[in-house]
C-alpha cells in the first residue's frame, strides 16, 4: 500500500509516501530513529501489519516539520530516506 | 427563525422485510464524521438499517444518538448486536465499538459493497476532507491520499456557498448546470477566498446559477488534482456527501474523462458500511479463534 500523508495547499503539495508494502518487510524500522523531529512512528495499520507513518500531530504541518532536514537548512539527503534500507519513504518536495 | 440552507436531510431507514434474528451476524459499523455520523447494521454481511445524521460536539454522544436512530422500530437493541467497530475522525470515541479503524479503509471496503467488486478508484467527498484511495477486488486499500489541510474540495465548503446564495443544498448541484456556458472558476484553494470571490460576482450581477457552476467546477477541479497524484483507475466510484451533487460529480466525470459508478444505496454511509463489514469480520475471526 502506498500511504500518502500529508496535504497540499496553496503553495505547494507536501507529501511523504510510506510504501508498506515494503516497510513491513523491514525489522529494525531505524526511520522512526533517524528522524530528529519525530515526525515517523511505528504504527499497526488496519490490515495488522506493523509500519511507520507519519504522527498526527504532524500531518498537517510536514512542510515546518521537516524543514530543518531539507536542503535549503544545509543537509543533502534527508536523514530518514537515508535511513530506510528498503527505500520504502519518499517526498513529494 | 433564519432558513438553514445548508441543512441537508437526515433520516433513517431499515429493511421491513428482513428478520434480523435469524441473521447469525449482527454487526454495526459507526462513522463519526466532522460533519455528519452515520450507523448502519448489518445481518450476515447485508444491509439490513442504518441512520445519517449530524455530527454534534459530543463525538460519543452523536454515535450512540446515530446507533439508536438505526436501531429505531427495528425491535433490536444494542444488545442484540454482535460486534461494533468505529470509524470516521471520531472513531476512538465510539463508546460501545470493540474496534476503531480508519475512514481510509472502511470507505475502500464500503465502495466495494456498494458499487462491486470492479471498484478500483474511489473518491471520498467527505465534510471536510478529501480521500482519493486506490483498493483491490476485494476492496482492501493499496494506496492512498487525504487532504484535510483546508475545506476545499468539501463538504462544509458546499454548505458555505449554500447557505451565502440562499439555495438548499440539495438543489445546488442541478441549478449550477443550469447554464448556457461554463463560467471560470472561482479560488480552488481556500473556501474562505472562494466565498469572497463568489459575493464579488453576485455584485456583479452574476446570477445565483452561474456562480454556483463556477463554485462547482473549482471543487471539482480541486478533487481532480488531489486523484490525478495517485492517478486513476477504472472503475471509478465517489463516496460521502458531495457525491449527491450531480453538478460536481459531472463535471469531475469531465475533467477526468471517466463515468463515476451510480448506485441506489445513500453514498454518505459507505464508511460506516465498510466498519459494518470490518466488524462482521472481526467477529467471525473472535469466534474462530484465529
């Protein structure tokens, strides 16, 4: 499944795409880790598998909550795409 | 006292043909939505009551008020009923429900039931939000996308525009394709500029069908990007209030170049519909014991 959290609104779409299906695969999930604003958590969806997903209380304000990992503030990758081994979490920005 | 042009109808139905005691399964499925709640009761997996109405402040409240509506004159009680799952923004505040589980994946499960198996696309026009969900034949989910960032593209924006124009909503989506040509858009991205761009127009001498055309085609335009993210696949299938509103639906149908699925079954329950499932479900693995 791909979840997509996130929105867009007038200035642009800011998405993070979870690919769960191949998330679930993972054991260690060091994502949830890597992220300094702890925006991803590991969460059981609905179909019981164990997977991360962007918190609620971030999902309506990424754009804020992952600018400090963005380019602009000086990183080149972000710190939990790098740490997916699956490659299962992308951004639409 | 000021007419409500916003007020949509609420009601309640149940299948007076149906005996629900000989149904090895009573499961209810309960939508606590931000604008509207819904219960629906099912029998072995078919639709047997449910009721559609507002959501109040009190989300424990507004579910138990939406369960004794369906259970009204059915001669059931909630005691009768064998498991109960909870979904929609106020799923966790259902007090009688064993189960919450999102509005993402009841909607995909109550599409599947309401319009069939060949659902691969749906678009829930919920209160205020908007889903755009890819599920599979068997109506499980594979990929999804929500916007809940603003009232565009939903229902409270159509209640908005309703209640400015002094139309009843339920009339809103025929007179907007009462017209001789499609009018601009209004601002698809903020319903609070959208109200102010739609006031600037009735000043202009626009008439109330022009402007609600144009209100219609920007949600309409904006629903369209939101599915375009994830792309469409057919069949294609919208869900939630909006999906009343035949001058909407027509004009996504347009944009997309796709025929949305009709169906006789209200198209506001189908997340209450789908927990209603969910539950019957959960019940039969309790009882098996896996």
């Amino acid at each position: 499944m791909l979840a997509n959290y996130g929105y867009t609104d007038g200035s642009g779409e800011y998405f993070i795409t979870v690919d769960t299906d191949k998330c679930v695969e993972c054991e260690g999930r060091p994502c949830a880790g890597a992220c300094p604003a702890g925006v991803i958590e590991i969460i059981t969806d609905d179909y019981d598998d164990q997977v991360c997903a962007v918190r609620d209380e971030h999902r309506k304000q990424i754009k804020y909550s992952c600018a400090p990992c963005k380019p602009a503030s000086g990183w080149k990758t972000l710190p939990c795409t790098d740490a997916c081994p699956h490659d299962a979490l992308t951004h639409s920005w | 006292m000021a007419v409500e042009f916003w007020r949509w109808k609420e009601y309640n139905w149940h299948d007076p043909e149906a005996d629900p005691r000989a149904a090895e399964v009573l499961s209810v499925g309960i939508d606590v939505g931000s604008v509207s709640s819904q219960a629906v009761i099912m029998a072995d997996g078919k639709l047997f009551a449910f009721s559609n109405m507002r959501t109040g402040s009190d989300s424990p409240e507004s579910a138990s008020k939406a369960l004794a509506w369906a259970l009204e004159d059915t001669g059931l009680t909630l005691e009768d009923l064998h498991y109960a799952v909870g979904t929609g923004y106020g799923r966790v505040n259902v007090p009688f429900a064993q189960k919450a589980i999102t509005e993402i994946a009841c909607h995909a499960r109550g599409a599947n039931f309401m319009y069939g198996p060949a659902v691969r696309t749906v678009l829930d026009m919920g209160g205020q939000d908007c889903k755009a969900i890819h599920c599979d034949e068997k109506g499980k989910v594979r990929a999804f996308l929500m916007n809940d960032k603003c009232a565009a593209g939903t229902g409270r924006g159509m209640e908005v525009m309703a209640d400015l124009l002094s139309v009843p909503i339920e009339e809103v989506g025929e007179m907007s394709l009462d017209v001789d040509e499609e009018p601009p858009p209004v601002s698809s991205t903020c319903v609070v500029f959208a109200k102010s761009e739609a006031s600037g127009l009735l000043r202009q001498g626009w008439p109330k069908n022009r402007v609600l055309a144009s209100y219609c085609s920007a949600m309409a335009h904006r629903v369209c990007a939101l599915l375009e993210r994830i792309g469409i696949e057919e069949s294609f299938a919208i869900t939630g209030g909006i999906a009343k509103n035949s001058g909407v639906v027509s004009r996504i149908e347009k944009e997309l170049g796709v025929e949305a699925l009709k169906t006789e079954t209200d198209s506001q329950i189908a997340g209450a519909a789908g927990a209603a499932l969910f539950a019957r479900a959960l019940y039969l693995k309790s009882k098996s014991g896996n």
